[in-house]
C-alpha cells in the first residue's frame, strides 16, 4: 500500500525563532498522527535545529533543493553530504519556483536525482504544466515530457525512494486551485505513464502529491481522490493549525 503523504514546504520563510515556534506548535498538534507521513522542509539555515527538535517525532526533515556536485568550488551551494551529516534524508527536487528563477532545467534535476539516489535521499520531485500550456491543451505532453526528461531514467529499484508532487505551476500561491477532478485525471494519467514505461506494480506504489493553493476548506475532496497520495503545500504550511487541518484532512 503506497503512503499518504503531507509535506510542507516553508520556502525561504520563518527565521530561527519563528520556526521553533512553527515546530513546537507542530509537535503538540500531530502527536498522534500514525498513519499520514509528515514532512517539513525549513530554510536550509534551520534544518538542524529542525532535525534536532523533531528527532523524537514522527515528522520527518526535507532539505528545499541541493547541489548535483558530491563537494568542490560552488559557493553558496549545498551537497546532499551536507544535508546528511544534519540528518536530513529527503528532498525537493525541481520545484517550480527552482525551475523558473533559478533556472534548473531537466537535464539538471536528472543530475540532482541521480546524486540524491546515489546517496540513498528520498526524493520529492516536482513537476507541473504552465497555465498556457493547459490553455492550449499541451498539459498531459508537458508533464510526461518533464517526467522523462527529469526522472524516468532511473532504475525500477530507486522508486521506493521516490515521491512525486504534480504542482501545476498556475495553482501555485495563486489561491487558484485545480479542481479535485482535475487533480485525479492527471494523477491517474501520470501513473498510467509510470505503468507504461516501467511496470504496473511500481506505479501502484509511488504516492503522488498534489501542490498548489492546497487549504484547509478544499484538501479534504483534493485527497479524497483515488490517485492523489497527499498533497506538498506552501503557504498554509505556514501556520500551525492550518497545516494540521490539512494533515487531518487525509
Ligand atoms: C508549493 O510551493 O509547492 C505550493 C504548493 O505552494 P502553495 O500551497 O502556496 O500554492
């Protein structure tokens, strides 16, 4: 049975007091959640205080984006040695917010995949169409073409550290959400193409996400849908009771 997933995304928000405060407040409220896997994924400057203060919990770390190169000259990047030596075992990997100001092309999230599973990190990895493109009904092509391109050379063996998050660029901290609909015909699309290019049994074992303008008044129908897994979610990431609320809405 694949995993329900919530993970939170903070972005580059909440400085070292308030992310105390963020995590305290996460600690008391989801105590008692079992069944839902929970992520946050603090500013890079926080994530071992963030390891350190949930290590007894069951939320689990996420690093927002790391560097392809095992070390060297890169001034002002990260290496997933980093990340792990701080306890930090999963990551985002092509968020839009990367692809569109920072550049990250496919060929270079392949590179980033391909150190993170080298190293055994789990890897949430992000993808998603722009508004034109759904417009002009490119939407489902866009999406596999990122997918291949970014991720679908890896072998069958690594998708168990493997979680995808379709984020359609166009929802994303815009308050425009896909409809629960909308979200499950691309879900369902998306793991028809992982049944396609490797085999049914993978597909039916990697949680698929969905991101963009996920609240707490329109997660529950979103994850009620047969092939969304969870959502990743920004900005009522945030807020304590509201990033509960969406946890609880599994
Ligand atoms: C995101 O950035 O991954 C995201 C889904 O943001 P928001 O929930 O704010 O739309």
């Amino acid at each position: 049975m694949r995993k329900k997933i919530v993970a939170g995304n903070w972005k580059m928000n909440k400085n070292l007091t308030e992310t105390g405060v963020l995590l305290s407040n996460l600690k008391i409220n989801l105590e008692n959640v079992s069944e839902t896997e929970v992520i946050v994924a603090p500013t890079y400057t926080n994530l071992y205080y963030a390891f350190e203060e949930l290590k007894e919990t069951q939320i689990k770390v996420a690093a927002q984006n790391m560097h392809q190169a095992e070390n060297g000259a890169y001034t002002g990047e990260i290496s997933v040695d980093m990340l792990k030596s701080v306890g930090v075992e999963t990551v985002i990997l092509g968020h839009s917010e990367r692809r569109a100001y920072f550049g990250e092309t496919d060929q270079l999230l392949a590179n980033k995949v391909n150190t993170a599973l080298q190293h055994k990190m789990t890897i949430i990895f992000c993808f998603g169409e722009e508004l034109q493109d759904r417009k002009s009904n490119t939407h489902f092509s866009v999406v596999e073409q990122q997918l291949k391109n970014g991720l679908f050379h890896i072998n069958r063996a690594d998708w168990k550290n493997v979680i995808l998050a379709y984020e359609p660029v166009w929802a994303i901290g815009t308050g425009e959400t896909a409809s629960p609909e909308q979200a499950q015909e691309m879900h369902a699309f998306i793991r028809k193409t992982l049944a396609n290019t490797y085999d049914q049994e993978t597909a039916d074992e990697v949680s698929i996400l969905y991101g963009g303008s996920v609240k707490p008044n329109n997660a529950q129908e979103i994850f009620a849908k047969a092939d969304v897994d969870g959502g990743l979610i920004g900005g009522a990431s945030l807020d304590a009771e509201n990033f509960t609320a969406i946890v609880n809405a599994i």
